[in-house]
C-alpha cells in the first residue's frame, strides 16, 4: 500500500470516515480466494520535533492500524519540510489588487496583510517511500515470497517496477479509487474501485475503542 497515495485517493473520492477503514478485511476482500500472506503499509515518517499534533495523529493511526492483524506491517520513508510559495496567498493578493469594487479600506490592508503573512509557509514532502516500496515488491518477487502482488496505488512512477515484478514471473494487480493512467498499461488488471466497494470493510465495534 502507498499510504500517501491512498490517502488522497479516499478524499478524492470523499469516503465518510476514512479512520474507520479494516485493512485486513480490504485485503481479505482484494485476494478472494487466495491466500492472504501480508499487507505492507508504506509511508513516511513524521518527526516529531516537527508538528506534534500531526506525529500524534500519525502514531494513533499506525497503532490501530498493525493491531488489526497481524500480517499488516509499516514500512517507514521520511517526511521532510520545506519553504514553499503558499498559491492561497498568492491567489489572495492577485484578487485584492486586481478588485474593481470599493471595499472598507482596514479590511483590504488586513486581507494584504494575512497574504503577505502567508505567502510561504513551511510544506511536509514525503521522501523515500515509493523506492522503499518499489524496492521491496522487486526483491520479493525475485525471491519468490510471493505469487501475486496488489499494488494500492494509481502512482505511474511504479511502472518499472510493476514491469520488474512481471518480468519474474508473478502477477500483478493495481488497486484504487483513482484511475491508473500509466500504471494501468502495464499491470495484469487495474482494479478501480469506489467508495460502495468499501462500505463492508469497516472496522467492528471491538476496535473502534482502541
């Protein structure tokens, strides 16, 4: 699973309660009447002298997450931050000098001033995480660990990797509520699912509590 990928792929689509989602019973669902063997969870790693609500909120969703089964494993890239333009800001500043209408003079120098204020902000970038995962698929394809392999992503920049897994031999399936483009050229089927598909595969009751 490309964690960031799917996590975008579930607000695209605008599933309710994204949190409540049973990995195991997704992947139970995706192999059928294959053996389930593992499912391995990709994402990078949110430091925590960073932004701690988001480290929390991270550590939270990981714990319920490997508790779910124990097959389920993460797999860490980084996360760094960087200086970016803000587009909102800027977007915010084009509009305001661009204004054909008269408004109070203190809210415009407010509104610049909240733009200027904004106009670069510090932005998280995932790094490390779709080598980690190519890496991995390729390598275990090669040592046989597997026969089939779901991919949960709709990321093209996995395309040599998928054609690598194929070129040994296994099967390969990309999975998600986005559509494929590149990526779906090159797999043996792409999966497009949407949010209906998942509306039996949320968690019971014993762990919404944890």
């Amino acid at each position: 699973m490309d964690g960031n990928n799917w996590y975008h792929a579930l607000r695209e689509a605008q599933v309710p309660n994204p949190g409540s989602l049973d990995y195991g019973l997704i992947s139970s669902k995706l192999v059928r009447a294959r053996e389930w063997l593992a499912t391995r969870y990709y994402i990078g790693q949110v430091p925590q002298e960073r932004n701690l609500l988001l480290y929390a909120n991270q550590r939270r969703f990981l714990a319920r997450l490997r508790e779910t089964d124990p097959r389920i494993s993460v797999h860490f890239g980084r996360v760094e931050f960087r200086n970016a333009e803000n587009p909102v800001a800027r977007e915010l500043l084009e509009y305001l000098a661009r204004l054909w209408v008269t408004i109070d003079a203190r809210v415009q120098r407010e509104l610049e001033a909240i733009g200027r204020r904004h106009r670069r902000g510090a932005v998280a970038v995932e790094k490390a995480v779709d080598v980690l995962l190519a890496v991995d698929m390729v390598v275990m394809a090669a040592r046989d660990q597997f026969d089939v392999a779901y991919l949960l992503s709709s990321d093209g920049d996995f395309t040599p990797a998928v054609e690598a897994v194929r070129a040994h031999g296994k099967k390969l399936f990309a999975v998600s509520l986005s559509h494929g483009g590149r990526l779906r050229s090159v797999c043996d089927a792409f999966i497009h699912i949407d949010r209906g598909w998942l509306g039996d595969c949320l968690r019971s009751d014993r762990h919404r509590g944890t």
